[in-house]
C-alpha cells in the first residue's frame, strides 16, 4: 500500500501535458525500505508499482516489464548499500556519498535505461531523441533519491539525546520561514521578471543554517519543505522553473533540487561529522579529567620553547593550589617548587630523556601551597620535530602524589631489614622447604652451625645433609605435615657439616604452605652437639657413680651379715638365756639395717626404698625367728607402694622391729592367737603414718614406763625422724608415729 500509493504521488507530480514527472519519489522510497528490512519486500515494490502502472498505461506487459524493472532497481540499490557497509544515519560524508552517488546514480541509471527501453519497445513514445529521454528519467529517479530516501533514513535512525522547547520551536521557526520564503519565490509570478531564477539563491542561507544548527534533521526537512514547493509550483505550470518546452522545465526543476539537497545533506553530515567528533572529544577529555582526578594525578602540557605550561587534573589535591591560582606556573615557577636538594637531580634527568629521546620517569620533592612537600613521580614524554633531533618543542606528562606509597615502601623495607637481621642474626638455623624437601632459602646464622653458605644449600635436598639412617624417618614425617597445615614436629637429629662431621640439631618443622607469603616447610633449628655430648659424659659418669654406689650398699651389706654373724657366734658361747636373748635382738636389728642395703643393691632407684617389699621381708625374717612361739600368731602388711630415702627407710625399719618383736614377745603370752598389722600410708602434707597394733593381751602401764631398750629405741628412732609417736591400749595395744617423707613420692 505504502509503495504504490507513493507511486500514485509521483504520477499525480507528472508535468503537465507529458507524463514525466520531476521528481520519482518511489525510488528512493523503495531502495532504502528493501535495504532497512530485506529482499523480502521486493515483490511489495514490484505490486505497488504495477497496480499504478496498469491504470496509467495502455500495455499490461509494458506495464509488468517496468513494475519489474521498478523492483530490479529498488535491488541493485539496496545491495550496493550492503555492500558498502552503508549507515542509514548519515551522519558522516561517505554515507551520504554512498547513498546519493554509489546507489543512487548507479541504481536509476540502469532502472532509467531499462525503463526506457521497455518503453520505446511497447510504447510509442514521441520524443525526439534518446539521450534526452534517459536523462529525463534518470534525473527525475535520483532526485527522488535524494528527496525521499534521506527522510525514510531520518526516521529509521537512533535517537540521542532530547531536544529541549526552545530548540524545538527555533526548528518549527525555521521550517514556516523556509516555506514562507520557498512558497513566495517559486509562486511569485512578479519576482520572476526581472531576477528570473536568482531568486532560488535566496533558499541556499536557510539551507546552510538549518544543516548546521540542526544536523541532518534539519537539512532534510528543510529539503523537503523547498522540494515540495518547487515541485508543486512546477506541476501547476508556474514559478521559477515553469518553461515552454517540459524538458527544460524537468532538467531545471532535478538540477536545482539535486545541487540543492547535494549541498544540504553535505553540509549536515559534515556538522554532525564536527558534532560528533566534538563530544567525543568532550567525552574523551571528561574520562582524562575524572580519572586523572580521582586518581590524584596532574597532568601537564610544557610548551619548551615558550616555558609555559598548561596544568590539568588534579591540581588542588596535589599541590593544594586552586585550579587558576596553579594555571598561572610557569617552567620555572615549577621548577622553583622543587627541593633544593632535587633540582640538580631533576634537572639532569630532563636533559637527559630530551636528548636520548627518553620517557622521563623521575621523583623529587614538591613544595606544596602551605610550604609541606609532597613525594611526586613525575613521567612525560617529549615531543620533536624531526624524528632524528633531539631538540623537543612539546612535553606531555603526568604528576603523581607517590608520598605514602614511598612511606610505605620505606616501612616495609624498615620491616624487612630488621626481620633480615633477626634471621641472620639468630643463634638458630632457618630454612623454607617445598613439599618434596627442596631448599627454598637458607639463612646466614645457619652457616654457622653446618658450615655450608646458603648459596650452596639452596636448590638442594635436605635429605642430602641428613643423616642416611634417619632419612627414612623423616620422609615420612614430612608426608604427615603435608596434610597437616600450621601443624609442627619436633626436629632431632644430625645434619653434616661441611668439613664432613656430623651435628646434632634440634628445633621444629611447621608447615605454612597454607600462607600464601611463605607456602613452605619453615625448619628452624639449633646446634646442639656440645649438650649431647655433655649429656652422654654425665650419663657416664653417672652410671659409673650408680655401680660404685651399689657396690657400697653391697659391701655394707655383707659387713652388717658380718656382724651378725659374729653376734651369733658370740651368742652361742653364752649360757645365760637373758644374755642369749639380748644378742638375738642385737642380731635382728643388724639384720633390718643390712635389708635396706640389700633392697637399695637391687633396686633401680639408689636414693630412696620401695619401703612396702622391704617391710614384707623385714616382718617375714621376725616371723621366722621367733619360731615356735609365733605359730599362733599372724603379720598383716598393709603397705602401699611407697618410697622413702635410706635416712628415713633404717629408723622406720628398727622402729618396726623392735614393735614387731614386743608384740611376738608380750601380746600373747601361754601360746594364745592374734594378728599383728603393720600399716603404713601417705597422709596430706606430705606427712607418713606408720601403725602397728595387736590385739592381744595389751601393754600395762608398767611396762609402758619400764626402762626398756626397745621402747628407748623407739622413742629416740623417733624423734631421729621428727615425728611423734602415741600407744593406745585400750584393745590390744597399738603404736602410732607419723613423722614428714622428705621424698614426697610415691611409687
């Protein structure tokens, strides 16, 4: 519907008396809609032009044939435009060339001259000559081209941005003033009479203001505005462009309408070209603006020659200058802001990088607004004339606020010189080691106690400075840490020296590889060979002391077994029972000293008595020896395993012998039962409690007060241990003494 009711419009536009027209609007129209939306509408154009044709023709095939030729143009048209890589925009130069030159003249010239020779083949036409007809129908084509086809673009393009009411009604503004000015130059006939067609200039003003204010919107529409009235004034047969002859009213009407909107789409898309290539330039120095901002850099434009400078970015942040105040510096304005003590450095790297064609990369000291200075590294790039001389007449650069990263580089350097010293100067051994054992880093005071420069261990195994029987152990304790983060073992062992001996060491093996700064074994260890060896001499030498000790408890042992021997062989010459007794006494007492010297040869511990198998022994050798006169009588030990030193362990023997001995002798006197206990146990304090009861016949109080040596014995045993002793007969009789165990263990 839209393509033939165009072409409707384009045969009502005929000239009068012919049946050409100035302007065939359906081209244009159908080139631009097959290239917007495809091939596909092609038999749209070619329908559209056939229903106009078989009403305005007197041949259905003359009128099938040019509908054909019709569609073949709008075709060839629209594939030249794809293949030029067209922008229905037209917003630059080539695009509108493309459109008007490439496309437009091409496409209609074979659509003209197919056309025509369909014509004249079934059409009799009365024209005198050939070219003029194919110049009539090719002009009357590419005007419609550049009339009709820039609208259909116009409306096809992107929108950007919004025109504001004030800009809108300027456009209104100057469409009524350029169809005023259009109407009243092609229609009125008393301007025509003397200016004849010079008065069509008076169009060109509007055109070039509306092309430059207004972009391509406004060079098409005003196109289209002085267009249309020019063709109008020309169909009603009157204007500027109305002749005798309709050949040259046709050429002139194409001619000033091509040179006409030639020049407006020219002069729009060159705009908008300088449009465009502006706001790029906004926007690209807009990002430079706010990203030299926000990055707190300056960025600076020296023009050599002159010493002047132009300052942008982030000046008050760097310099705490305002913008203007700042703009005002020269070359050596700048220079004088410099420290003192830089400017020789600063001012050679400048001569430097112009003359070696260098970039500039240096850093000084600037002095700031409030006489503070700021740590800035400063980069450019020179710019030369030649592209061999090395005398620049432009400096490009930036300036960067670098003081708190140099601070902290300062501190971290700082950091890193006082851990450094630390780790060299540590008494220990420190190494970094990946997962299969390779040294990674060695530190100095590692030289020290293995004799190898770190230089020399790093890249190697450890496993190659470990000892060979203990390579093995660690292989697999190193497989442990490895799943083991943050996890530690203990590192003992020998790692050889460089002169071939081996060390001992000792230390700690951690695993970090789950810190990304270290991801490493770290090993720290320590020489420890002299305490080793230290070690192994005392153990020596105390084992020696613990021989020649046991063979001292052994020789009092066998002296004590000596002089009971000789107590014995001395009883048995006397007569007299009391005295026979007294030595049996004398004998049993031998005998419990002589059993703690026996216990302590056999004992693994020298200092102190497993008294609980020592109290055992003693009440089971009493037992023996009072024979018959104890067979109605029991011994319960309740001793637990305690342990008293060899001081403690004889007074508490003899104390038991002699209470042992009593009982058997007075508690059950004419053969009568009992039960003697002997009990001995810790108390809280460290305090020992040693009880021996019986429940026999109990202990009078004369014999409690009778001048005894064995109840003497006890009392001074007693007192030899600083204890206190109590007897209680209220049944049977029972001693107690609790006195302090100086060991405080038990065993």
């Amino acid at each position: 519907m839209l393509i033939a009711g165009i072409h409707w419009v384009g045969v009502s536009m005929s000239f009068v008396g012919t049946g050409y027209t100035q302007v065939w609007s359906p081209s244009g129209l159908s080139i631009v809609l097959l290239f917007l939306f495809g091939a596909r509408f092609a038999p749209a154009v070619f329908i559209g032009t056939l229903v106009n044709y078989l009403v305005i023709l007197p041949s259905a095939p003359a009128a099938i044939l040019l509908a054909l030729v019709a569609a073949l143009e709008a075709l060839l048209g629209s594939a030249i435009l794809q293949r030029t890589a067209f922008e229905p925009s037209l917003r630059t130069l080539r695009d509108v060339g493309k459109l008007i030159v490439v496309s437009g003249v091409v496409s209609t010239a074979v659509g003209s001259l197919l056309s025509i020779a369909a014509c004249r083949w079934l059409i009799p036409i009365t024209i005198p000559s050939f070219s003029i007809h194919f110049l009539l129908w090719w002009a009357g084509n590419l005007t419609g081209v550049i009339v009709i086809a820039p609208v259909v673009c116009l409306f096809a393009r992107k929108r950007h941005g919004s025109w504001n009411a004030r800009r809108i009604a300027e456009f209104a503004l100057l469409l009524v003033s350029v169809a005023i000015v259009s109407l009243i130059v092609f229609n009125g006939r008393f301007f025509t009479a003397g200016l004849q067609h010079s008065l069509a200039f008076l169009l060109f003003p509007f055109v070039i203001i509306s092309s430059i204010r207004f972009g391509m919107m406004g060079a098409v529409m005003t196109l289209f505005v002085i267009s249309s009235n020019v063709i109008l004034s020309a169909v009603a047969g009157e204007g500027l462009f109305a002749a005798e002859r309709y050949a040259s009213s046709l050429l002139l009407v194409d001619i000033f309408l091509l040179v006409l909107g030639v020049t407006a789409l020219s002069l729009a898309s060159l705009a908008e070209e300088r449009s465009w290539a502006d706001r790029s330039v906004r926007i690209s120095e807009e990002r430079y603006r706010i990203v030299t901002e926000r990055t707190g850099q300056l960025v600076y434009d020296y023009h050599v020659g002159t010493g002047t400078i132009h300052w942008g970015g982030a000046v008050r942040e760097l310099t705490q200058y305002d913008p203007p105040e700042f703009r005002q510096f020269d070359f050596v304005k700048w220079f004088d802001h410099i420290h003192p003590d830089d400017r020789t450095r600063v001012s050679a790297a400048l001569q430097t990088a112009m003359q070696q064609r260098q970039e500039l990369r240096t850093e000084y000291r600037f002095r700031r607004k409030d006489g503070s200075y700021a740590e800035v590294l400063d980069r450019g790039t020179f710019l030369y004339h030649t592209e061999t001389g090395t005398e620049a007449y432009r400096m490009l650069g930036t300036m960067a606020d670098v003081s708190l990263r140099n601070d902290t580089m300062r501190r971290l350097r700082e950091s890193e010189e006082r851990y450094r010293i630390l780790i060299d100067k540590s008494a220990d051994g420190i190494m970094l080691m990946d997962k299969r054992g390779i040294i990674l880093f060695v530190s100095a005071s590692a030289e020290s106690i293995i004799g190898y420069a770190p230089q020399e261990l790093i890249g190697t195994s450890i496993f190659s400075i470990l000892h060979p029987s203990e390579a093995k152990q660690y292989t697999y304790r190193f497989g442990r840490l490895t799943v083991e983060f943050e996890r530690s073992q203990q590192l003992f062992g020998r790692f050889r020296h460089k002169n071939g001996a081996w060390v001992y060491i000792e230390g700690m093996v951690t695993n970090l590889f789950n810190t990304p700064s270290v991801n490493a074994f770290v090993a720290n260890f320590r020489d420890v060979s002299a305490r080793i060896l230290a070690e192994d001499r005392l153990l020596r030498s105390l084992k020696e002391k613990e021989i020649l000790l046991k063979e001292v408890h052994h020789r009092v042992k066998n002296n004590m077994q000596v002089i009971s021997s000789l107590l014995n062989l001395q009883s048995s010459s006397l007569k007299d029972a009391a005295s026979v007794a007294l030595f049996r006494e004398s004998q049993q007492r031998v005998r419990s000293m002589s059993l703690v010297h026996e216990i302590l040869y056999q004992s693994q511990d020298l200092a102190s008595v497993n008294f609980g198998a020592y109290v055992k022994q003693l009440v089971d050798s009493l037992h023996r020896s009072f024979g018959a006169r104890a067979a109605g009588v029991s011994i319960s030990v309740k001793v637990g395993a305690l342990s008293l030193e060899m001081d403690e362990a004889i007074p508490c023997g003899l104390i038991i012998n002699e209470l042992v001995s009593n009982a058997l002798k007075y508690a059950f006197p004419k053969k009568r039962t009992g039960t003697i206990t002997v009990s001995m146990k810790q108390l809280r304090s460290s305090v020992v409690r040693l009880t021996v009861s019986d429940n026999g016949a109990g202990m009078n109080a004369q014999r409690r007060t009778a001048d005894s040596l064995g109840l003497k014995l006890v009392h001074a045993l007693t007192e030899q241990l600083h204890g206190t002793i109590t007897i209680d007969t209220a049944s049977g009789t029972a001693v107690t003494i609790e006195f302090p165990n100086h060991r405080q263990t038990a065993v």
